[in-house]
C-alpha cells in the first residue's frame, strides 16, 4: 500500500474529493463532569478525514471495523477497540461495516464551537472533517 505524508494530506484530499459527492457526518456529543464525548457515526462504505487534534486523547471503535490511518500507520481495527490517538495526529477512516467511533475529551466546556476551538483544528476550516460515499 502506498502511504501518503501527513503533510501530503490537504493536496490529495482536494483531489480526492474533486467532483465526488461528500455528506456531512452524524456527530452526537455527551457530557458529564468534565467530559465530553464526541461520537461519530459512518456507514459501511464511508470515508472519513478527522481533524487534526491538539491534545492527547482516548478513542474507540464501539461498533464495527474499519481500516484507520494515524500519522504514517495504517490498520485494520474491529470493535471493540481503545487506543490513544497523540496530539498532532489527524485520522482516515474508511468503513467497512457501519461504525461508532468516539473521541474521549477532558473538558468542563459543553459549547461545541468552543470544544473545536480548543481541542482540534476544526474551527478554522469547517469543510475539514469530510465523509465520502463510496459507489
């Protein structure tokens, strides 16, 4: 499998999703004291690029299995499955069944726009986190 350098991404992601046709994710947040889970839902099929996160954090893969890129690895993962994914790393998924997928955030904020703000990069460019159909 060729791999694509991380700072490769932002150029072939726009070649990538040139023409194609691209849905926004479903993405439910949950809070308790200084917690917020942010869970994404994809389909089987799906494609997605994450943010690039600023922090250390917990995810997991509650349902389904999906082939995921972190920085230059790249793995076919089955839930359920914990890992860390480290500050400066940005995900890939693709789907192959239907998938929950989940990022463990500490923090006391429940605005949203202010969780992004501090936790991803998210904020700057809102098209960054991408779902692509595959037919």
């Amino acid at each position: 499998m060729n791999l694509v350098l991380m700072k490769d991404i932002p150029a072939v992601l726009a070649k990538f999703f040139n023409g194609k046709e691209t849905k926004e994710l479903k993405v439910v947040h949950h809070f308790s004291d200084g917690i917020c889970v942010r869970e994404l839902h994809m389909s089987a099929g799906d494609v997605a690029v994450g943010a690039l996160h600023k922090t250390n954090h917990l995810t997991f893969l509650s349902k389904g299995s999906i082939q995921l890129r972190i920085g230059e690895e790249s793995k076919l993962i089955h839930a359920p499955c914990t890992f860390e994914a480290l500050a400066g790393s940005r995900k890939i998924a693709l789907a192959y069944t239907d998938c929950v997928i989940s990022n463990i955030i500490p923090t006391h904020l429940t605005d949203i726009e202010e969780i992004e703000k501090m936790f991803t990069t998210l904020h700057k460019d809102k098209k960054e986190l991408k779902c692509l159909q595959q037919s």
